[in-house]
C-alpha cells in the first residue's frame, strides 16, 4: 500500500496518548486563547499529549509543557506558498515537520490556512496517487451524524478527477470516523438534473457514475447539505468556500438576531442547537491527502475551538484516518 | 435612453392599478396556490389587476378574472431553450408576450425557473448594451436591508465583464427599491485578498476597481451576505446559486432544529425572525436586464409566496426598475 516511513500516524491502540503538535502562534487570538485551549485538551482526558510549537516567549507559562521553538511567525496575511519556503524556522512549517519526523502524530493550527496547507503539504508529503489535497469540513446535521464537504476551500480551482478523488477520500472519512458502511455521495451543483452546472460538474458527474466503490447518488444543491440525505458533497475549493461560508453566516446572523428576542430562560433550550452548528464546537477543517493528520481552526478560534480541533486531531490519529485516505486513493491492483 | 416601444413598464402614478400577468400552471401546486396566492395579491389593495396566464380547465372558478388561454404547458423537468421555442402556446411564453404587447406590466412564475427566464428573454428582448441577464435575489437581513444577490442561477458561467454589469444592475436594484443613494457592492471570493479566487474573480476585481459610479467594496465572503456591510453582491450563477440555496437550507433545517424545542408561548416571539428570512416571504427572484418585470418564485410556492411575489412584481413596475436599469448599462454619451 505504499506507507512511507515517515511520521506514520497509523492507530495507535485505544487509550495510548496521541501527540499533537501545536502552532502557538496562529490565529487572530494566539498565543493566549491556542495555550489555554491546548490545556483543556489535555485536562478533557482524551489521551493527548502536547507538542506546542512556537516563539520561545509566547511560552512563557507553559513551561511545563513540551515545546519546540520557531523563531519566525507566518502571519495571517502572508502569501502561502512563499511564507512556507522563506520561513523555514515558522512555527507552522516546525509543526508539519515534527509530524514529518515522528514526534508528533497531528498537527493543529488557527493561523494562516493556505500556509497550514502548504506546510504540511510540502513538510509531510502526498499521499501515493493523490492528486491534490482538499479541505474536508465536517457540517453538523441536527439528529444525525455530520455531513463532509470538500474541498472546502484548498484548490480554487479543479479538474474533474480531482473531484472524483475527493468523493474517494471523503467517503473514507465518512467511513471511518462516522461508522457509515457506504457513504452517500453527492456533487454540488444547481440542479438535480445532470444537464445542469458548470463543464466541470457535467464532466466528474459522468466520471462519479462509473467510480465503483462509492455511492453516487448524484448532483445536489446548497439546500442538501445539512439534510439527512447526504454523507459527503464534493465540490471545488471556491464553491464549497463560499458554501460553507454562507452557512456560518446564517447561523451568526440567526444567533444575533433570536438572543434578544429570547428569555434567559428559553435560551438554553435552543442554543445547543445554534452551538452545534458552530465551527468553534465542531473543531474545524482537516487537509486531506497528506502524509499525516492536519487540522485548521478558524483564525477567530477561541480556547473551546482550540481544544476541540486538537480532539478532533487526535481522534483522527486514533481512527487511522491517513491509513483509511490510502487505501481509498490506492490504484486497483492489476488483476 | 433608447427605450422600446414595446412592454414599456416605466411607472404608473402611485395607485394606479399594475397588471401581473400570472402563469397559473407554474410550480408544484399549481394551480390552486397559485390562483389562492393571485387572489390574495389582489385583495391585499396592493393595486393588482390580473392577468391570469393559462389552461382554460385551470381557470375553473376564476371566470370572474381576466385571463389569456395557453394552451400548453412547460413542465418542471423540461429543458428551457427547447420548451420555450417548442412550445410556443405555452402559458409562460404567452405570460412573456404579454408584458411585450403592453397587456401587462409585469409577469410572475412558480413554474421552470430556466423557461421562464428564457422566455423573458426571447419575448420581451433584452436590454440595450445587456451582455447578459441575471437572476438578482434580495437576502434578507434582519434590520437592515437586504442584500442582493446576482447572478443567482442564470448564467453557470460567467465572464468578468457581465460581473460588472451585475454590479451595474444590482447598484440600480438596491437605489431604486431600497432607496440607498451609494450601495455597496462586494464581489463574492473566498477571501478579502484581491489576490484570492479564480481567474473570474481577479479580472472581475480589477474590472470593479476601474468602474465609475459604482462603490466598490472589495472581495467579500460567503458569511457577509447577511451583513450590515453590504448592500449588493455579484457572482457567477453558479456560486450565486449554490450560496443561495445553503442559506435557505440552513434556514430550513435551523426552523426544524428549533421548532420543538421551543413552547408555543415562546415560538411567535422568534417565528418572524426565521420568516423573515424565507424566500416565501421576500417574494422571490427577478431577472433583470430584460425589457420587462419577471419576477420567479419558488417550485414549492405556496398562495403567500405567490401572492408576494405579485406584489414584489407590481412594486417594481411602480418604481420603474426596467428605467433605472437601462440607464444603469447604457454606455456613456460621447463627450
């Protein structure tokens, strides 16, 4: 199957700590909120260990804890591919190649999200047969498990076999971390009918029909996505972006808009609801396709969010999800 | 300003009465909704006159209003530029001809939303110096007003120059309807960087840039729809569509999350919120750059889409958006 040597996530047994490498210095609230949030990870049980990655200085008081120091900080506004190659010594290409080198299993940031990207695209490496890595993210459905979008904002730009890729890896994901035996799949676009869309959805609709392994179930719009019908839509990076985008959106608008006009009371009932929908709860975007787990929090991430991507993060390593995307990408073997 | 003899909807006085011509086969439960919702249009006193559009057997019970017979139908599934030319006594295109010939002010669709912009098109004729027409959607914001969206499905594919004249025709949407002396235009990316998105996006942004009379705001993302921020965004139909309906989806499945978990004392307190940002109620899409008002709604129209959808129609015929939008495409006068 093609297992490189390095930094093989690959499960651990249940219950042995997973190490999570951590950017101390991404995000719009670093260092303070990523080493509170990283603490409660730690305090929450879940069997993770901290890596935390970053300026000698915004670890103080957090000696306690392992560290690796970077000097140099990629900011939020940095161009990604040139931050990444000039910034050797950053605290996110640091923490790609400490999952790179094994000592750690994941790596989590909320910093700049292409040089997230591109850091451990070029640090970890692509997995054997994988064209290019997308963004998977996770839509929290009400009642039911969560609906994977990808690319969610990796690639602007696609061929249609990389979709037929993502479908590939998103069912693996669905799969693996959902428990789902045959994920149900779906490709974004403006209309049921296949006539519909872009040359490219026209094109990896065709190429989808004929994929085995997968359930295609066809072309569907923005309104499925946080229906019960769907496990995985594929999309290119800008639609499901702008997708994703607009459904937190919604939902901050909704919040604002139903606090004031709600007792103290009455609010506890219904903020889980609006809470579960929350990218700060649901632990953010994993770069899938790379040798090893990356997970991205919101540049707002608070320490919640923090400490729920660095879960999500080690839960990934837990469920082997890099051994899963593999298998799911490997070529057939000739018969 | 070049106006065309034909169809000319250019405002009657306050209280004059606007003709609707309403495609009464069009949408999943014509025609008893769509006749339930043309009556209430009426008996609102919003001053609607009829022109019902359709099936003589359809029109059972409604012999007191005034209507054209068509004696075929477009359906749901058919595809639009065949089933417009095809079809040429259908009650969409003779709803389409009607407003040409100056029968009516306006028409209103629940029916195949491709047809009836098609027929929009081929019947009333575009607007001068009109690259192409676009399906602009205003999205509610609660408090303030809303922001409209274009294109919202009518073009897949886009060049950079029909972007800015989305922004042309949106600007004139937003100062006519909304009474906004500057609206604020932002192009939809997947990030504020004028260096992010597609090629689409990086020539529309530098287009924008260059384009007087207009406030262009930048880049924006999908969760700046619903803000205070904005007043117009433009995007391919593609994008536009796909945004749109993530809205209304998240919409949706918020309301059913919502809805038992919250008392029957406490549910009328935050109901119009949600209702506020229902399709059903802002009343539906109109195409704009055609020589005439063509308002859609919804497949799933109810008689209150319907009925709002008329009077979104007629309200546009009163304020002359066709006249605002020829001056806002036409080219500059030599100097």
């Amino acid at each position: 199957m093609g297992r490189d040597a390095h930094g093989d996530p690959s499960g651990p047994p249940e219950g042995e700590r997973v190490v999570v490498a951590v950017d101390v210095m991404g995000g719009d609230h670093a260092p303070a909120e990523v080493l509170a949030g990283a603490r409660r990870a730690v305090e929450a049980g879940a069997g993770v260990e901290l890596l935390l990655v970053g300026r000698p200085e915004a670890l103080a008081g957090a000696e306690d804890l392992p560290s690796l120091a970077a000097a140099e900080v990629i900011e939020m506004g940095d161009d990604p591919g040139a931050s990444v190659r000039r910034k050797k010594d950053s605290s996110l290409v640091r923490a790609a190649e400490a999952v790179r080198d094994g000592r750690a299993a994941a790596m989590f940031s909320a910093g700049n999200t292409g040089a997230a990207m591109a850091s451990a695209l070029l640090r970890m490496g692509r997995i054997r047969g994988v064209s290019r890595p997308a963004v998977a993210t996770p839509l929290p459905v009400p009642g039911t498990t969560p609906t994977v979008l990808l690319d969610a904002g990796a690639n602007a730009e696609c061929a249609a076999a990389w979709l037929v890729q993502f479908a590939q890896m998103g069912s693996a994901y669905a799969r693996t971390r959902y428990g789902l035996a045959q994920p149900r799949v779906g490709l974004l676009s403006i209309g049921e009918e296949a006539s519909k869309g872009t040359p490219l959805v026209k094109e990896a609709h065709l190429l989808l029909q004929e994929l085995p392994g997968i359930d295609f179930v066809g072309n569907v719009e923005g309104r499925d996505l946080l229906s019960d019908d769907l496990d995985v839509v594929v999309t290119d990076g800008f639609t499901g972006n702008v997708a994703l985008k607009s459904l937190e959106g919604a939902l901050r608008c909704l919040r604002e808009a139903l606090r004031p006009l709600v007792s103290a009371e009455v609010w506890p009932a219904i903020a889980p609801v609006l809470e579960g929908l929350d990218p700060e709860v649901y632990g953010g975007a994993m770069l899938l396709g790379v040798e090893g787990v990356c997970v991205i929090g919101h540049g707002s991430s608070s320490a919640t969010a923090v400490a729920n991507g660095i879960a999500v993060a080690a839960e990934l390593v837990r469920i082997d999800l890099v051994g899963a995307l593999r298998a799911a990408v490997a070529p057939p073997l000739p018969m």
